[in-house]
C-alpha cells in the first residue's frame, strides 16, 4: 500500500513539474516567423494576336537565381507566391516566342498584388518554297542555250 501511495505522489508532483518546465523551455527558444509574402499574377499573351499563350514558363529571379516558377494555364494565366520587399527580374518564355523581362522593385506584402502581364512576340518563321531541281536545271540549260544562240549565232552549228 505504500509503495502505491508513493507512486502517486511522484506522479502528481513530478508531471506537472516536467510540464512547466517544458512550457518554460518552449518560451526560451526564439519563436520562428514566416516571411511575408507576395504575389506577382498576370497573364501571357501572342503580340500579334492577342491570345493567350497556354504553357507559357514564368521564373521569378533575383541576381540571375531563379526564385519561383509557374507555367501558365489555358488562359495564359499564371500566379507566383514569392518573398516580399525583394526586387525580382521576370521573365516569360516559351518556344517559338521571343521571351520577354520585366522588373518588379520591392514586391508588396500580402494581401496586395503586383499584376504583370506579359506579351510574346512569335518569331517569325521564312518558309522557302521547294523547288523541283529538275526542272530548274532543265530551265536554266535552255536559258543558257538560247542566249548562246542570241550571242554566237555564227558559232552555233544548225543541223
């Protein structure tokens, strides 16, 4: 009986001291705090024709690192959660497009939001028609004979 009564006599004074003394702890270490953030949203769009550009890579960079990444949607929508009060390049990329950077100083806090938009110019693409060889082979010799003819008569034999 005694040995129980021991027991819990150590369990009641002996929890609540390892409680408080794990509170007090808790107190002692310095509380870490978020960062604050922004957002940088917008959207991607063809120069020429004003659609929007679905696939279309927007990268947040500071000092050539790049910081945060989206791709944008069917809308050419795209939204970048980063660190606020930082100064970012941005830029908008996508294959056959020329990619475009555009500067943001010292992004806002949360809940405001920097609204960026992008436009990509398509590059543009010079088709070269095929040319049947054959044919102009054949029309350049018959050029070159006729102007023979035209310059040389007399040393062009007749048959």
């Amino acid at each position: 009986m005694v040995a129980r009564g021991k027991f819990c006599w150590t369990l009641a004074v002996v929890l609540p001291m390892i409680a408080i003394i794990i509170v007090f702890a808790a107190n002692i270490v310095p509380t870490v705090h978020a960062k604050p953030q922004g957002a940088i949203k917008g959207y991607v769009t063809d120069a020429i024709t004003g659609d929007p550009i679905k696939g279309a890579t927007v990268t947040a960079y500071i000092d050539g690192s790049p910081e945060g990444s989206d791709t944008t949607n069917v809308l050419g929508y795209y939204s970048l959660v980063l660190l606020a009060d930082r100064t970012y390049e941005v830029t908008a990329s996508k294959e056959g497009f020329a990619s475009n950077t555009k500067p943001v100083d010292d992004l806002p806090r949360h809940p405001e939001v920097t609204a960026l938009d992008f436009e990509l110019a398509p590059y543009v693409q010079h088709v070269i028609p095929e040319v049947p060889w054959g044919t102009l082979i054949a029309s350049a010799s018959m050029i070159s004979a006729l102007l023979a003819y035209a310059l040389f008569p007399k040393f062009i034999r007749k048959s």
